[in-house]
C-alpha cells in the first residue's frame, strides 16, 4: 500500500494508516453517520429544508456537512427482490476521501491542514486564514468555508483525529447501525472490500465497483473508499479524479525556462543596443 504523502515526516510515530470504507449496499439512509458527526465535532446546524432531491436534506459535503448521506431514485431492477418490481434507493454516505496525494494540502499556504500520524488530513481551524486555495483544490468538491455567521475558515472531515488519539473510532462509523461505515487500517478495509465485491457479484450485482480502491489512481487511493452499486457519476462522485496539483513541478520548470529565455533576451537586446 502506498504511503500517504507527509507520513514518512513522523519516523517512528507514524501510525498504521486507517480510514474508511463505505459499503453502500447496506446502507438503509438512516442518517445516523450525520447526526453522530455534528454532535462530536459541534459542526453547526444546517440541513432543516428538503432539497426537494428524495429525502436528501444537506444537497452536498460542506462545512457544515461532513457526512451527506445521499438518496438517487432509480427506475431499475433491483437482483434482491422478486417479482416485476423496478425501483430502487440507491443510498450511500459521502464523506472526504483523506487522499493519498492531498491537492488541499499541497496549496494551502498557512500549513492550516497537514497529514496525521494516521495518514489522514485535517485542517487546523485556527490556523486557517479563509483564503480558499483549498476549496478549489480538491476534486471531489469536499471543502467549502463557513461564510457569513461562520468564522470564513475551511471546514472538512477530520476522521474523528481527536478519537483517534484515544484509540476510538470516529463517531460516524460507531453510530451506523448496519455497519455500512467500516473504520480500520486501510490494508485490512481493502481486502474487507475485495471480499465482499465478490460476494455481490456472485448474488447478481452485476453494477457493483469499488470507488477508490485502487492506489494506483489520479490521487493514489482514497482514505475513505465506497463500495457502490452503479456508475460513479451517478452518486455525483468524478469517475477518473485526480489531484489537481500533479502538474505543478512541470508547470514550475516551464515557467523557469520560459522566464530564464526572457531574461536572456532582454540582456541580448540591451548589449545589442548599447554598441
């Protein structure tokens, strides 16, 4: 499994990665992961208005919505019931994904978010300046600031780091009823997950993928991985993301070369009048 980026800072108190897997498939829309979020973490209160969007009330991860539990209606069979019935819930709980390459965390300019001894990535509210860079940074639309009767710093998931130090889990996995929410080292929630993709392919879930299981992707591997039961697209999710910040470096070479051969060519054309 690859390291997340920053880990290797921590020497000898670096701690086995964890993170996340969500198991759609048994996800019953509860909301429990919600409610259990904004209680641990005093994350405000927001979501009181039906979007009008299914029984969804949060729209979208936000500052002041850590976990969005997110309801898709769809007109398609359903492999576990019988009979001529074609409508189905799709439900899953959506979360930040503590990428293995952190787009927010290379742009940040205060060093508001770092990478934990757990490999995850949290944001330092009273270091962050409410500039931005990170909102726009990351892919998955995750980050967004508490505006107007907030404190205009960015606000995310922080994997509970305060449990964790204390050797619990974070407050949504422990209060989701049906253990649609797996929390654990990262190496043992993806051999958890390739097991039980089998198994849904073996009953007939011929829609079913893992979402950020792969450590070989455009950000290296979510934290916090989903199984799902159909396209990506179709829970809002990128089918292909990737760190937005990859390329910089060539970015930064080709702006130097373009900058050294301006610098250059002026020198030329000052010598070259001057005789």
């Amino acid at each position: 499994m690859k390291l997340a980026d920053g880990i290797e800072t921590y020497g000898p108190e670096a701690e086995r990665r964890v993170g996340f897997f969500t198991d759609t498939s048994v996800c019953i829309g509860c909301k429990a992961c919600e409610v259990a979020c904004k209680e641990w973490n005093l994350v405000p209160e927001d979501g009181l208005v039906w979007t009008g969007n299914s029984y969804d009330n949060t729209g979208e991860l936000s500052a002041n919505s850590w976990r969005h539990v997110a309801f898709i209606e769809q007109q398609a069979p359903d492999p576990l019931k019988r009979g001529n019935q074609d409508f189905r819930w799709l439900m899953e709980s959506d979360v930040c994904k503590h990428c293995t390459h952190a787009g927010c965390l290379d742009v940040c300019p205060t060093g508001a978010i770092f990478r934990t001894e757990f490999g995850t990535v949290v944001i330092q509210d009273d270091v962050c300046n409410g500039c931005g860079y990170c909102v726009t940074a990351c892919p998955f639309g995750v980050i967004t600031r508490r505006e107007l009767s907030g404190d205009g710093a960015a606000h995310k998931c922080t994997l509970c780091y305060d449990r964790l130090q204390d050797g619990m889990e974070p407050a949504c996995a422990k209060a989701c009823p049906t253990d649609s929410i797996q929390f654990g080292p990262l190496d043992e929630l993806r051999e958890q997950a390739d097991k039980r993709l089998e198994k849904l392919e073996a009953g007939g879930w011929d829609g079913a993928r893992l979402y950020g299981h792969d450590p070989d992707d455009g950000v290296g591997g979510f934290g916090a991985f989903f199984l799902l039961l159909d396209e990506p697209e179709v829970y809002g999710l990128p089918p292909d993301p990737v760190v937005t910040t990859r390329d910089l470096p060539e970015m930064w070479r080709t702006a130097a070369v373009a900058t050294g051969a301006l610098v250059l060519g002026v020198i030329a054309g000052f010598l070259g009048g001057s005789r």
